[in-house]
C-alpha cells in the first residue's frame, strides 16, 4: 500500500491517507500528495489509520507541509492515530500544531 488521496465532494477537504509506515522513504510521495492543491481545498486531514510507525523525518514532512503552503489559509488535523503513534504526536508537542484524533 502506498499514500492516497481523496478530495471531498464538495472540494473543501483533501485527505492524505497513509500507509503502515511514515518515513523518510515516503518524503518524496507526500509531498507529491498535496502538491498542487486545487484552491478549493481549505483544510489537510491526514489519516493515520493504517500507520504503527512514524519516525521523526515524518514529523519533519508534517512541518514541511505547514511551511509550503503557509501562503494558503489552511486548517490540519491528523485523524485516527493509533496509540503509540499519538504518543509520539504529543511527545514532539504536535497537538499545538495540528488537531489530532
């Protein structure tokens, strides 16, 4: 499985769907994911569902993110963390961040 993306019906939300592992392999896949982000879009969900390991380039990713479309008047959450993954969300202070379920 790799990372996916949905747009919402409405074109208000793109969803980042990641796979079992968010890493430094997958840098270049996420970034692709919400590069080009049509101008409808006004909030990024990343969902985590399928993740049981996150490392700290992935954190990095998240900030990158941030960064580059800082332009953009944007929200973020991170859904459905698993718990070990929540814990490394909230150990690196993300929930200042991100709005995390």
């Amino acid at each position: 499985m790799s990372i996916s993306t949905n747009v919402s019906d409405d074109g208000n939300k793109l969803v980042i769907i990641m796979d079992d592992k968010f890493d430094y392999v997958k840098a270049q896949d996420f970034r692709a994911a919400y590069d080009g982000l049509p101008e409808t879009v006004h909030h990024v969900e990343i969902n985590l569902a399928a993740t049981d390991y996150m490392d700290s380039s992935a954190l990095g990713m998240l900030l990158n993110m941030q960064k580059s479309l800082s332009h953009r008047n944007l929200t973020y959450s991170i859904s459905h963390c698993r718990m070990q993954v929540a814990r490394v969300l909230k150990i690196a202070r993300f929930d200042k961040k991100f709005d995390i379920s």
